[in-house]
C-alpha cells in the first residue's frame, strides 16, 4: 500500500536519504532499523509531508504523495506519532484527542485502546507521565481512522514495563484493524517482536529487506553496531 | 461622586475599546508570530467603513455590521498578498506590516484628503444611569464590544475552528499531520484579527475624529497591553488593556491627556523593567 522508490532528501545542503526504496504492503508492520542518523526519522518525515524530497517518488495506494501538503496527506490516512511525541501539552487529553477526530472517527477509538486516558480527560496533556503520554500519542494518531501509522521511537523514554504493555496494546489493536505500520525502534528486541518484517537503512539507502524471524544476531550486529 | 461615576463609565469605554484592538493584535501574532503595525489602520479603516456607506445612505447600524466586515476582507487580501511571503521572520513582518500601513495611510488621503471628517452620531439621546445623565450610544459602545471580546472567547475555547487555532499556535507542524489545513486558519485568524480592530474603529467612528492618521493613537496603547500582561495568551490582552486603559484615564482625568500618556508610558517601562515576561507569568509561576 505504500511504496517507496530512489527517495532522495535532506537538510539544507546535506543529503540523509540516498535513493532509498521500500514497500509496506496491506496489514504490514515493517520495523526501520539501523544506526542513528542514518535517515530512519528523515524517511518519515518525508513520507507526511514534513520534508519535501529532492527525487524519487512516494505512493500510498497507488496515488503520489508528492508535493501535497502535511495536512492532505495526513486526510489521506496517515497517522503520524513522531519521537518525542509531541501531544499539545497546553490542551486537555481530551481536546487532543477531539483535533484527531474532526475529520471522521471518535475519541472512543482513543479511550478503549488505552482506557486509563479517559480518567485524565481534562487534565492538560502536559501534566501526564511520559508512558501516558505516549499513550495519548498513540491513541490521537488511531482515533484519526488511519490506514498507514508512522511511529517514530514510540519506546523512548518510557519504563520498560510500561513499553511491552504499550506494545502488545498497539500490536493487537493494528492487527485486528489491519494496519499498515512503519516502526522506527531502538529496541531492536521489541521492533523484531512486533513486526513482520525488518529494512535495514545504512547511510540512507535501504541495505537489506529480511523477515523478522530470519534476522540473526550476525545480521543486527553488522547493521547496528558501530 | 457623580463625577467619579461618569470618570468611571468613560474609563469603561475606553478600555473596553483598547481591549477589542490588542485581543485583535494578539489573535493574530499568537497564531501567525506576525506583529502587525497596520493594526491601527485596520481600525481606521472601520471608521472610514462607516463614514462611506453612511453617505451611501445605509443606516447606522448596518454600517457598524458592515464595515467590520470589509475591513477583515482587506485583511483577507493583505494576508493573501503580502503577510504570508514573510511567516517565520518576525522582523520582516514588522517591516511588511509597516509598509502596509502607510500604503493604507496615504490611500486614505487620496480618496479622502488628509483632513479629519466626522461621522454623524446615532441619535439616541440619554439615559440616567445611577442618577447621572450619559449618553445612551456610549453604553451600546461598551455592549458591543464587551459582546466582541465574548464572542472571540467563545471562538477559541467553545468552537473545533478555535481548537484548530489553538492546536496551530502550540505546534504547528503537529496540528498539520493531524490533518488541518493550517494555511486556511492563518487566513481566517488574519481577517478576524483585522475584523475585531474594524469594529473597535467603527463603533468609535462617531466618537472620534476620522482621520487617516488616527490609527496611531490606538496602535501603541495596543501593543502596551500586550506586552504589559505578556505575551502567550488570550487573557493577557484583556489584563493588560485594563491596566494600560486605566492608568491612561486617571491620569487623563487628574492632569492632562498628554501628562496620560507619559504616565501610561512610564508606567509601562516600569513593569516591563521588573517583569520582563509581562504581568500574567508572575501569575503563571505561581500557579
């Protein structure tokens, strides 16, 4: 459902992505994996439109996503839970939840994923603990009925307890609804747990494509050690 | 104490008023990050507005209705042609906004000529308020704009438009990949910002002497309002305005409109001095 081909992008004068190329096919969770700054984050900012792109192409469903805006590509059903999480602190849970939720979709959809949000309803995002927050971030990016979700570190910062619970919620809730994911993770154990399907990204090109089963110690240990 | 009484009921006036044009200078730079220096054009040219169409022969209320509203359609125009090119550089909207204004100033003495007209006061006679004689257009001034303040509030913090403004000034790019369409709330917060100093001009018009350079007057109190109560918020202008409103009259009422604006002037100096982030962030550390 979404593919990527030769993309080519970056900041100011220095290029991050090399003509990078991948496909996520329907109900696909792929997890992005590899060294820091090796354009993993600059791919999804590319694909919701944040950064423009030098060349290549992007499609989602077939159509391109070239050169639209962050907004219509977002109503095009991409649903975005970038690192650091970005909730609107200065709002309530529920008033983040309700931006989601003005073009189609319910704020329920946030509530029964993670149901402990609704007691903070009108608490301002910004007062909750960082695991809340990122389910709040989740639980925005879902409540937008979204057929592609970008996540972007959704583990950091978060105790580790809290992370398998987050996880395994998110992993059951985008089976069931047959989503197509793209994780970037540090964790490599969670990613590889979660996901079909691991691309290794090196120097901003997409340097290997493996099952998620099939990725051996030897196999993250050249991709991911410095 | 009947004199304290009408001091009073004008003092009201005037910062209800001063409260309309800095909530509009605050829409507009909380959610655009642009200063707009033509802000007291705008509302000269709400008064002009109502000066046109009274000589086309409308009613004066349909030119209080209307004016605003054209004047928050140039706004459109401005934001469309020239204020957009400069988002993101804080000191070229200064500049852009600057120009505007003396474009507007200089039009308005082409089609009007650079003296001051009067526009023909609604005859609605007076009323005793609490024993004390005023006139009844002044309390409508004061409705109107008390209704303006509370509209705008109910804009941002009832309506999912206001939940978008509010999602845009906190973070843009995030209120994007939620799918709003954030250019087309720029526009919109531009003429309704444009749109609330048009009113401010239009329901003074008959209480003032309309000139092209009468934007000045209320542009500088404005911007003390805001920077007075800081920036940040919707509140702030409002505190502000009644403090800067405030300080202005009384020391209007004991010296001299000029003393008053010095007083105001040092006043200000002195609270910015000490509070750099403006009165409401003592109130926010507290919090």
């Amino acid at each position: 459902m979404l593919e990527i081909q030769e993309l080519h992008a970056g900041y100011g004068g220095g290029e991050v992505l090399r003509g990078l190329s991948l496909g996520v096919a329907h109900g696909e969770i792929v997890a992005l994996l590899g060294r820091n700054g090796m354009g993993k984050t600059t791919l999804l900012r590319c694909i919701m439109g944040l950064l423009p792109h030098a060349a290549g192409s992007i499609r989602l469903e077939g159509q391109p996503l070239s050169g639209l805006d962050c907004f219509e590509i977002a109503r095009r059903g991409v649903a975005y839970v970038p690192q650091g999480r970005e909730i609107f602190g200065q709002l309530t849970v529920e008033e983040n939840l309700r931006l989601a939720a003005l073009r189609g979709g319910t704020i329920e959809t946030g509530y029964d994923l993670f149901p402990g949000l609704r007691a903070r309803a009108k608490d301002p995002g910004g007062s909750l603990s960082g695991g809340q927050q990122q389910q709040l971030a989740i639980a925005r990016a879902m409540v937008a009925k979204p057929r592609l979700l970008l996540l972007d570190e959704p583990s950091e910062g978060i105790q580790p307890s809290v992370v398998n619970e987050i996880a395994d919620i998110v992993t059951r809730s985008v089976r069931s609804m047959g989503l197509s994911v793209l994780l970037v993770e540090q964790n490599t154990d969670l990613a590889l747990r979660v996901a079909d399907r691991a691309v290794f990204v090196d120097h901003g090109v997409d340097a290997a494509s493996i099952a998620s089963r099939a990725v051996t110690r030897e196999i993250l240990a050249s991709y991911m050690e410095l | 104490m009947d004199r304290i009484l009408i001091f009073l009921l004008d003092s009201s006036n005037a910062i209800l008023v001063l409260m309309l044009v800095s909530l509009g200078l605050a829409v507009i730079f909380g959610l655009m990050n642009v200063i707009n220096m033509a802000h007291g054009e705008f509302l000269v040219l709400g008064a002009y507005g109502v000066l046109t169409l009274q000589w086309a022969g409308l009613p004066f209320a349909a030119c209080l209705v209307i004016a605003p509203m054209l004047v928050a359609l140039i706004g459109l125009a401005a934001e469309e042609l020239l204020i957009r090119r400069t988002y993101e550089r804080l000191l070229d909207t200064i500049l852009a906004t600057w120009g505007l204004s003396l474009v507007l100033r200089q039009g308005l003495v082409l089609i009007y000529g650079p003296g001051s007209h009067a526009v023909a006061a609604p005859d609605m006679g007076s009323v005793p308020v609490f024993g004390e004689i005023y006139p009844v257009y002044r309390l409508v001034v004061m409705a109107l704009s008390a209704a303006a303040i509370a509209f705008t509030f109910w804009v941002f913090f009832r309506t999912a438009l206001g939940l978008q403004a509010r999602a845009v000034i906190a973070n843009r790019n995030m209120a994007a990949c939620l799918g709003i369409n954030t250019r087309m709330l720029d526009r919109l917060t531009f003429a309704f910002g444009a749109g609330l100093a048009g009113l401010a001009g239009a329901v003074m018009s008959p209480l003032i002497s309309v000139d092209p350079n009468a934007g000045l007057g209320w542009l500088v109190p404005g911007f003390l309002s805001i920077l007075v109560a800081g920036l940040g918020s919707l509140s702030g202008p409002i505190v502000g305005a009644a403090g800067v409103g405030a300080v202005d009259s009384l020391a209007a009422a004991i010296s001299s409109p000029v003393w008053a604006q010095l007083t105001v002037f040092v006043a200000a100096i002195i609270v910015i001095r000490f509070f750099p982030q403006g009165l409401m962030a003592l109130k926010r550390r507290e919090a």
